[in-house]
C-alpha cells in the first residue's frame, strides 16, 4: 500500500512546510481513559490539526503547523499536568524545504554543510557470506555478536548488516578504533569459510566521511539497565527495575515471613516498609488522575494499600503496593516490545544523506532531515536512497521490498524514480536528485499510515472501554457497601467485611481487560507491517478472521523470492559437475549480483570447499554479459 507519488514537476517551485508530525511518549498513559484529557489538552492549542493516541505504547502522534507551535510547546501543554511526555522525534526537523532558485539553493547547501559534526565515522565491509542470511533473520547473525564481544560502545556506537548488498555499516570513532582494526576482527571472528573474502569498501576516516551530529540522538535498546537516568535522579538495578521496587519486595517477603510462628510475628511491620518505597509513584498518579475528575486503576490500589493499613493487615498492603509496582514495570516491558517492532518499521527511514557538494563535488554526510529538494545525492552499495528522488547517474539494483513487499531488486536506470528507504543493492553508485523531503516522501507517508492504523481503536475496543466505564463505578458501589454496611452489625464483622471489600476492589480491577485489547492489536499491526503488510487498524484485523477465501500473489509471498539453482548441465567431457561448481563459486563469490549468491550457495550444497589459495585474479563485471576472471592461468567467463 503506497501513497501517490508527487509530480515531480512541481518539486522545483518555492513552497513552504505547514505541517509536520511529532511524536511524544507519555509515560502517563495507563489506559484509554487517559485519551479524552490529552485530547482536551492538545486539541485546543493554535495549530494542532489531528491527533492520535496509540495506548499500547504510550505514544501521541500530533500533526501540527511547526511555525505556530513547536514540539516543546506540545510536550510542555501534557507536563502541566504532570503526564510525562518526552519528545520521540520533532517533526519541524524533518520539513525542511528549498526553493529552486540558484542563489537560494547555495545559500541552503552553505548551511547544511556547516552542520556541527560528530567525532564518529562511516566505514563499509563487504560480507559475500551475509547472502545467506535473510533480513528479518539478521538477528542470529554472528556478526554482531563479535562486534559487541570486542568494541566498546563508545568505541563503535552502531551498525547495520544488509543480506542483499552484503555490506556491513559502522559507525566509529577513528582516534580509539580503525576501520582496519575492525577489518581484523572480522577476518579472525568469522573464520569460517563460508562467509567469503570480507573487504574494506571504504574507510571513513581516510574518506572525510565525519558524521554530523542528529538532532534526535537515537535510543539506545537497552535503556534502563543504567544506575542513574539523565537527570541522575532515578536508580536501576535490572533492565530498568527501580531500586525502590526491590526494596518494597524485599518488606514485603519480610512481612510474609510473620506467618511463620509467634516469634515471627513482629515481621508483619515490614509491611509498612514495602507501603512505603512502592506506593508513592501509584499514589502519584492517583492524585493526578483525581484532579482530573476520574478515578482509574492508581486509585484503586491506592484505596485498597492505604484501607488495609488502617485494618491492621500489613503484609496485605505490602502485597497491593509491591505487585501493582512490579506490574507496572512488566507492562513497560510489554509496551517496549510494542514500540520496538513499530521502531524497526520506523528505522527504514534513512539517518544520513551523502550529499554531492555543488561547488567542489566532495561527498559530506549531513541529517537525511535536513536535507532539501532539488540536491545531488550519492547511494553507494548498502547505502539507503535518503528521500524519494530521480536517479541522474548510473545504473544498479535496488531493494524495494521494504515498500513493495517485492523481494526481487529491481534495475534503476538514469531518468527513473527511486524511493526513500529502498537500498542500493548493486555493485555501482547511483546519483539522485531529491524531488521530496524526508518527511514528505512515500516511505513516511507509509509510516504515518501504520501510526494511524494502530491508533484506530476497533469496536472490540470501543465496546471493552464502554464497558469498563459502566463497570468501574459499580464496582467502587459494590465495595463501598462491603467496607461501610457490615459495621453496624459489629466490630468483628466490619473488619471482616472491609477486608473482603478492599480485595473485591483488587480483583475487579478493569485495567488488564482494557489494555489488554489495544497491546495485542498493536503487537499484530506492527508485526504485518513489518513483513510488508499494512492493516488500516484493529478493526480490519478483526475481519480478517471471517475471511474464507484468500487469492496471492505468487512471487515472494508464496515463494520466497530469492534464486535457487534448480538444474545444472555440464556439456563435454573437460569438467565435472564438481569442477564447474567449484569454478562457478570461485568467480561469482565476489560479486553482488542476486543470481551470484544462488550459485555460490549450491556450491556449498554440493560439498565443494574452496581453497583461500585461490582466488579469481583480474576479476571484471561486463555490464549486460556477465563476469570474467583469471582462475589458475585460465581465464573463464560466466555469463549469458
């Protein structure tokens, strides 16, 4: 599913940005309930012009005009009232346009070229044995593991492994790690011979390639594990579980041990202890919540911690105050999960451009947000095309399965269109001119789509959070009666009815049932995004469980879309069926070709090992034809 191209004709005109997308993640959305108030917030302020609230992973999406409010202003407007909002990416960063004057246009590439730059550097490998491997299974490539096994974070800060153009990107810093130290790593980590004769492309250090500094720092997977945030306020002991959560276990595995005799009994304390380092972040958001005329799943726990404190039951409230904290820590993880796999749609879209310097034509790598129309830009081999654009120069194969769901690279030619996010998959360099920006290419109007798709609430939604709007206050009736009615019959009973009461309220609790809905949905729509298929929200994923008859596309939907060798005949009596393998890998090992990769890989099928003392000498791409090459003083051609 893919939006309209633009007419490239009109992308030379002067033309201005009037609206953009930011993101924030607001880490006070517990469930739909928190929807009507973001939207009484933000929907008033002077130009917002649409909103949506994907609850699953606590994230807002805003399309909003950049010149009349600012992302600041946005997150600002939530924090007010305390929601915990944090700018995910500023969409006025990536709405940057130029005009097609000459004069204009200098003036634009002037400014882009005095970015500030970063310490770090772009190297390229090229991997033959990473064909092997598809690219939703990059994971389980040992590649990473060696690097991360060896090279500190701040040493080398990133990578990206590519099957398809087998190359390997690093980010470095060339003052604590050479692009030829990396090399060395590789060539003694990865000594298994399948993975083919690893070659430095190019080192960025030795190039000029210095990236710049990206106004939106990418996160880091892992975050959470540090002892202290940003602000050095919050402290984490295990995959972003606050100390303050371990030491209310702690009370409370304490206060349990009070069953186990009358000497034990003074145990029953520690409850208070667990009460005390669990409960005020829920207490918190209850307060808030109250202000705000309504009363969720924070007052709820609230209510049933602070009733059983004043009960006497200890260890009962020390058991409501560590598991709701511990909960909450869970659902985070959870909803990580959910904004990963949305990340990995997200992470399609380029960070960097090479832009062609118009005066001297040097290569500077600059933001891909800050990148305008109408600029030359070079896409090496691996490299993603950074905006939609027209190729001016060369000619190579490009991946668009990222796009198109279509898993054969498809041949660019000068005068033809290219899209931002597909990858340079051929073994030539190609020169685009931008007719798009970043933010306005097809690539993120197809990420907004998904955003969009996930923020649709389906009617299995609508109908649980009808639901849970009526059930709540029936509940809070219920279990008002069971802890107020019961004591006029007597001490004894009203302690044992307030009880009862206090966990009738526990128990009944609607936020697993609410948020419930909207995760899985959100899990599902990211993972057929992810595999090409765009969903247009819950709903639409509801009908297609009454779908009884489905109609496919064959190539790479049933089939896998990748070249297999089906049939090999060896004409004459000079060569063996071996021989000819062994002389096919030899000479198709170095090159890119989709059809280079199939024959290398039945070769190893076949058994045949090949020596790392021989090698194709003078080895030559003959556009069109094929390859030639030198193997043992014979010169041999594979082609058509």
């Amino acid at each position: 599913l893919l939006p309209n191209k633009k007419d490239s004709s009109t992308t030379s005109k002067v033309k201005l940005t009037k609206s953009c997308r930011t993101r924030l993640r607001v880490s006070g959305i517990c469930c739909s309930s928190e929807i009507p108030p973001i939207r009484a917030i933000l929907k008033p302020l002077p130009g917002v012009r649409k909103l949506g609230v994907n609850v699953a992973i606590k994230m807002v999406y805003i399309d909003h005009d950049p010149t009349i409010i600012t992302a600041e202003l946005l997150a600002a407007a939530l924090n007010e009232q305390r929601f915990g909002a944090e700018i995910e990416t500023d969409g006025a960063s990536s709405s940057l346009t130029t005009n097609g004057d000459d004069a204009t246009q200098a003036s634009s590439f002037e400014s882009i070229m005095n970015l500030p730059r970063s310490k770090f550097v772009e190297s390229t490998f090229v991997i033959p044995g990473l064909v092997t491997y598809t690219q939703d299974k990059m994971d389980t490539c040992p590649i990473g593991k060696v690097l991360r096994q060896n090279f500190f974070k701040h040493h080398l800060r990133t990578f990206h492994l590519h099957a398809q153009s087998q190359t390997l990107k690093v980010e470095h810093d060339p003052s604590l790690l050479t692009a030829e130290r990396i090399y060395n790593t590789l060539v003694s980590g990865l000594k298994d011979d399948a993975w083919g004769r690893i070659e430095l492309a190019h080192d960025g250090a030795t190039e000029g390639l210095t990236l710049p500094v990206l106004s939106n720092e990418r996160r880091d997977d892992n975050e959470g594990d540090d002892f202290l945030d940003e602000g050095g306020r919050r402290l984490y002991c295990f995959r972003g579980l606050k100390v303050n959560i371990l030491l209310s276990g702690l009370c409370w595995i304490l206060s349990l041990l009070s069953y186990v005799g009358d000497s034990w009994r003074f145990l029953q304390y520690a409850g208070i202890g667990a009460v005390f380092f669990g409960l005020p972040p829920v207490a918190m958001k209850a307060y808030l919540t109250m202000r705000r005329c309504q009363f969720d799943a924070n007052c709820m726990m609230v209510t049933a911690a602070l009733g059983s404190l004043a009960l006497g039951e200890y260890d009962e409230a020390a058991s409501v105050s560590f598991l709701f904290s511990i909960s909450e820590w869970l659902e985070a993880r959870a909803t990580k999960k959910a904004r990963r796999a949305l990340g990995e749609i997200v992470s399609l879209r380029p960070d960097y451009a090479n832009v062609i310097d118009p005066a001297t034509g040097d290569i500077v790598i600059i933001p891909a947000s800050n990148l305008p129309v109408g600029c030359r830009v070079s896409v090496r081999t691996g490299d993603k095309v950074p905006a939609d654009g027209v190729v001016v120069e060369g000619t190579s194969s490009v991946d668009e399965s990222s796009l198109t769901g279509e898993a054969r690279p498809v041949e660019k030619h000068p005068g033809e269109e290219v899209s931002s996010g597909s990858i340079n998959v051929g073994s030539s360099q190609l020169v685009i001119r931008t007719s798009s920006t970043v933010g306005d290419s097809a690539l993120s109007r197809l990420i907004e789509l998904i955003e969009e798709a996930q923020a649709n609430a389906s009617e299995t939604e609508k109908l649980v959070d009808a639901f849970a709007k009526k059930y709540t206050p029936f509940v809070l009736v219920i279990a008002f009666c069971l802890c107020t009615v019961p004591w006029f019959f007597g001490e004894e009973v009203g302690r044992y009815w307030s009880l009862n009461g206090l966990i009738f309220i526990i128990i009944a609790c609607p936020c697993a049932l609410t948020i419930s809905t909207p995760v899985t949905y959100s899990a599902g729509l990211a993972a057929t995004a992810k595999r090409g298929i765009i969903i247009k929200g819950g709903s639409r994923l509801e009908c297609l469980g009454h779908v009884k008859t489905v109609v496919f596309d064959k190539t790479g939907t049933l089939t896998t879309g990748r070249f297999s060798l089906s049939h090999l005949e060896a004409v004459g009596g000079s060569k063996s069926r071996k021989e000819i393998l062994r002389l096919l890998a030899i000479m198709e090992a170095p090159s890119s070709h989709p059809l280079s990769a199939c024959l290398v890989s039945a070769a190893k099928d076949e058994g045949v090992v090949l020596s790392e003392t021989v090698c194709a000498l003078q080895h030559t791409i003959l556009k069109g034809e094929g390859v030639t090459a030198t193997v043992d003083d014979e010169r041999v051609y594979v082609g058509n």
